[in-house]
C-alpha cells in the first residue's frame, strides 16, 4: 500500500511541476510585461511574432508544446480540441500581414489554454469527447467553401455577361 501512496504524491507533485511551468510560461509568452500608466499587458509571443514568418512558427511551435505539456494527465478531448483551436486561431491571427502583428497582442491563446486547463482540472468543467466541436468546425468549413465556390461561380457568370455584351 505505500508504493501506491508513494505512486500517487509523486504524480500529484508532478502534476503540481506541470502547472507551476505552464502558469509561468503562458505568463511570459501573453501577459509579463505592462505598459507603464495602463493595465494593457503583453508577453513575448507577439515581440517574437515580429519575425517574419520565423517568428509564427516559433510561437505555434511553443504554444504546442505547452498543449502537450497540459495534456500529459488525461485532460478530455473537448479541452485539447479546444486549446488547440486557440493555438491556431492564434496563428492564423498573427498570420494576417501587418494588422495579425497588433492581433497577436490581443488574442492571448496561451492564457486561454491555461484558463481552460484550470477549469478542467480544477471546477471539473468541459468534459466530453469534444465530437460537437468538431462537426461544427467541419460545417462551418464546408460553408466557407461552398460560399467562395458560389462567389467565384457568380463572378464568372458576371464576367461572361460582361464579355457577352460587348462582343
């Protein structure tokens, strides 16, 4: 029976280490450093971000990591889906040239990710598969292309009218 006590305080300590790294590196990637006279907080992610290209890879690359750091101990599909849907809209946001590089002061998805961790873990909140997320983000994304197909079909048709006309 003491191995197992032994088993679990070394799992909780470790959980506790992950935490404690997570809390600290979300903090310096989104939210360590303030603006002097204002409550407007900012972290690294977005100074790096202000390296062309290397800079988006760089965060997506860290802000991974620690989803994967955070789903070490079991945490549901539904959390991982949705921390990793912050990473990307994170870097799809500062993918966007020049206005993504203001985003990526405001779309804090590190801070988010550990909000949503605490929540998991601590008030037992988005459990689940997580499969209403995904099918939601399956239909949105056929909406999206069945829309530029639309709007391209409708251009076309447009232009053929045009040149019909003159010709």
């Amino acid at each position: 029976m003491k191995v197992r006590e032994n088993k679990y305080k070394i799992h909780e300590s470790r959980i506790r280490e992950d935490f404690e790294l997570v809390e600290s590196l979300s903090s310096l990637l989104d939210n360590k450093f303030r603006i002097p006279g204002t409550n407007f907080r900012f972290g690294i992610d977005p100074v790096i971000n202000l390296i062309p290209y290397l800079g988006d890879f760089i965060g997506f690359i860290m802000s991974t990591s620690l989803v994967l750091i955070m789903t070490r101990y079991g945490v549901s599909p539904k959390v991982v889906i949705k921390m990793l849907l912050n990473v990307i809209l994170d870097t799809i946001i500062g993918g966007i040239p020049i206005l993504g590089k203001f985003g990526d002061f405001f779309y804090k998805a590190n801070e988010k990710n550990y909000a949503l961790l605490k929540a998991h873990y601590l008030e037992g909140k988005h459990n689940g598969s997580g499969i209403g997320i995904i099918i939601t983000i399956l239909l949105v994304f056929f909406l999206v292309i069945f829309l530029i197909f639309f709007v391209i079909y409708k251009l076309l048709v447009w232009s053929y009218e045009i040149l019909e006309s003159v010709f």
